[in-house]
C-alpha cells in the first residue's frame, strides 16, 4: 500500500471557557486528505481542492497537511517522497478546526502507510507541527479531530489528553458569517494575565460545561458556556456577534459563542429542529456579511481511513 485517504472531522476549540482546553468534533463536515509515497522520487507536492482551496499554500513547508506528513515520516526514518491531496470542506480562518483537520489527516495518513496508525503519540505530535505553521502548538482542534467527541487537554508538550463523556441527543448549530479571522490574528488580542476573580470564573465555567455535556444538562449549559476571557476581545471582531448570538438564544438554544478563534459561532440545541431554527435566525443577523450555516451532532468518530 503507498496510498492512503483519510476524512478527518471538523471542531470547535475552546468550546466557550475551555480556552485552549476543550475541543469537540463535528459531525458531518471535514477534510479529505490523501498521501501517496512515490518511490520515483523528485520533490515533494501538495494539490489542493475545495474550500478556498486558492487560498491555501501549495508549498509542501507551508502546507499543514505536508508538514504534518513529513514530520511523521521523519520521526519514522522513512525519505520516500510525498505527494499530498486535500479536499477542503472546512473554511480558511473560519474557527471551525480547517488547519488542525488537514494536519491531522497528513499525519495520520502517513502513519498508516509505514504502519504505525495505532502510535497516537507520533501522529499526535506531527499534527503539531503541522498546526503549529498555522496556529500554534494547541490541540484543542487536534484532539478531537483525531478521536472524536469531547477532548480535555491535560498537556500541549508532550501531548496529553483525555476523551470526556458525551450525553447523546444534544445538536449544534454553527454559524459562519463571510469574513476571515485568522487564529494568530485573534490570540495577538488576547492578554497574558487575567485577574484571579477572572480566572476562578472561568475555571468554575469549563468544569461545569464539561459536565452539562456529560449529564445533558440543559439548564446547567445555560448558566455555564459563559466565556469571560476570550469572547470579550474577540467579539469585536465579528460584526454581528451580539444579534447573532440574541437570536440564536430566542429561538431556544440553552448557550451560543464564538467556535474557536472564530468567525464561527456555534450554539448548543436540545433537537435538531431548535439547532435549526437557530441557524437560521443566526443567518438572519448575519446577513449584511452573508454566511453559511452547519447543523450537526458532536462528531463521535474521529479521522479515518476512507
């Protein structure tokens, strides 16, 4: 086998207080990526196709798909020369885990063409690198992209996470309005030090939001997707945000907020017909911008082989 293609899930990082703590997968919406060793040899190469593809460096050291592969196939000893397609689905800047999905699938893709699929921490640590072109070295994207589901990061270096528990039936509604808000741009306003009444808040609220996603407490989601570090500076980067996130919670979502570095917005739902009606009214805000819309389940199954 010299050919391998992977679909790799959509995220949403942060997911409110969890700032560069929790992640949660996408159903429905993701990458496709393709990695084929070519024994003939020559340069490397990168194809892109999709979502802004024309906006997406085909350079392989600029490309996160590529450097992810090559990162994994340098941490196995292999040279083979790589040749990298990638279908996007997910937007460029859109804050819906684009960098980390394509990272992921480079890495994972490689791993299962020298074998090492189940060796979690080297494709974990080659996604890395390839986010970290990008955005950074988080994996609140990368987490759940890989796994699935509900992700707890316990450690960036050397990478450390556990899969949280997920009560079923709860659907999200997912909101990106046309304009591009790229991760580094949106950490540049981010401050290195928050008050301690700040932080005791914002810890209060990760830990019950973990928990309203285990128990499916409505209520509780309510009262604690409540972001006071984050969504506060970032917010004034999304023209619209406040009407966006008013609709969404009068047509009955228990919480809205920004979906990583954003412009996503996401809002949790009961059912798939409030999760709906939530889109829409958000759409509605957003329609000086134009947007589009994604109303899904937390993607259980992580990256896979297609």
């Amino acid at each position: 086998m010299n050919r391998v293609s992977v679909f790799v899930p959509g995220s949403i990082g942060n997911v409110g207080p969890g700032f560069d703590v929790l992640g949660l997968a996408i159903d429905g919406i993701g990458d496709i990526v393709t990695v084929e060793l070519d024994a003939a040899g020559g340069e490397d190469r990168v194809e892109m196709r999709g979502v802004h593809a024309e906006r997406i460096p085909t350079e392989p050291s600029k490309n996160t798909a590529s450097i992810a592969a090559r990162s994994l196939l340098r941490a196995k000893g292999e040279n083979a020369v790589l040749r990298v397609t990638i279908e996007k689905q997910l937007p460029l800047a859109g804050g819906m885990g684009g960098s980390a999905a394509s990272s992921v699938g480079g890495a994972l893709a490689a791993a299962m063409l020298l074998g090492f699929e189940r060796d979690t921490r080297s494709v974990l640590e080659a996604a890395l690198d390839g986010e970290a072109a990008v955005a950074g070295r988080h994996l609140d994207n990368i987490g759940p992209s890989l796994f699935g589901g509900l992700v707890c990061v316990v450690t960036n270096d050397p990478p450390d996470m556990v899969r949280l528990p997920l009560a079923e039936g709860w659907w999200l509604a997912l909101v990106t309005p046309f304009i591009s808000v790229e991760t580094k741009a949106a950490r540049k306003v981010l401050p290195d030090m928050v008050d301690r009444a700040t932080f005791v808040a914002q810890m209060a609220s990760t830990t019950a939001t973990a928990h309203a996603f285990a128990t499916g407490d409505g209520e509780l989601m309510r009262r604690a997707l409540v972001d006071r570090f984050a969504e506060p500076r970032r917010s004034a980067m999304i023209p619209g945000f406040a009407a966006a996130r008013k609709a969404a919670l009068h047509e009955g979502a228990f919480a809205c907020t920004i979906s990583g570095a954003g412009p996503t917005l996401f809002a949790v739902a009961r059912s798939e017909g409030v999760a709906r009606a939530a889109a829409g009214a958000m759409q509605l805000a957003f329609a000086p911008l134009g947007s589009s819309a994604h109303v899904a389940q937390a993607g259980l199954t992580g990256a896979r082989a297609i």
